[in-house]
C-alpha cells in the first residue's frame, strides 16, 4: 500500500512561489499517476496537475497552467508541484493524491497542506 505524505505548504504573498513536496513510501510508484488536488473553504476538492510516473506525462488545469510546474525525482520517490506567479484564489488546502494507472479515479491520498497566499 503506497503512503503519501505532503510538506511545503504556508503562506505566501500574491505573485510570490512556494514549493509543495509529496514523499512517497510502501511501493515504487511505476504503475501510478501521482496528483495535486486543492480544496478551498466551502468548495470542492479539485484536480490540479498530474503525472505519470513511467513517462512523465502531465496535465494541468487550465487555471494553472503557465504557473505551476509538477515533476518527479525517481531517486527520492517524490512528486514536487512548483507554485510561481501565486494568487489570493489559489488559496486552499493542497492534497496529493496516487493511483493506479488502471483506475479511473484517484484512491490514495495524503493529509493535505495549507497553501494561503494573501493580497
């Protein structure tokens, strides 16, 4: 069983960056998808960038794209989500998530870490 656990959260001032790390343990990673999800107050938890660990191919919400770069370091097992360019509304608890390639929907997910960037 793949244990997730977030770090690198805090607070940041609008158009600054911060860093968001997603160790990972139990099992290598080269059959899942590895993913950031946010969840605002009073909102829903949404899908902000994934990766694919075999080859490395992303995605990202549209809201984010051109600001938020996510990677992985193979060695360290560990998903990184780079936040540029911050901004009030992307203010919200940050979750990584992991699933199996085969699966439609993510099914592991880590404790979450508060992201709050202030105006």
């Amino acid at each position: 069983q793949v244990q997730l656990v977030e770090s690198g959260g805090g607070l940041v001032q609008a158009g600054g960056s911060l860093s968001l790390s997603c160790a990972a343990s139990g099992r290598t990673l080269s059959n899942y998808r590895v993913g950031w999800f946010r969840q605002a107050p009073g909102k829903s938890r949404d899908f902000v960038a994934d990766i694919s660990w075999s080859d490395s191919i992303t995605r990202y919400v549209d809201s984010v794209k051109g600001r938020f770069t996510i990677s992985r370091d193979n060695a360290k097992n560990t998903v990184s989500l780079q936040m540029n360019s911050l901004k009030p509304e992307d203010t919200a608890v940050y979750y990584c998530a992991a699933k199996l390639i085969s699966k439609s929907r993510y099914d592991i997910w880590g404790q979450g870490t508060q992201v709050t960037v202030s105006s």
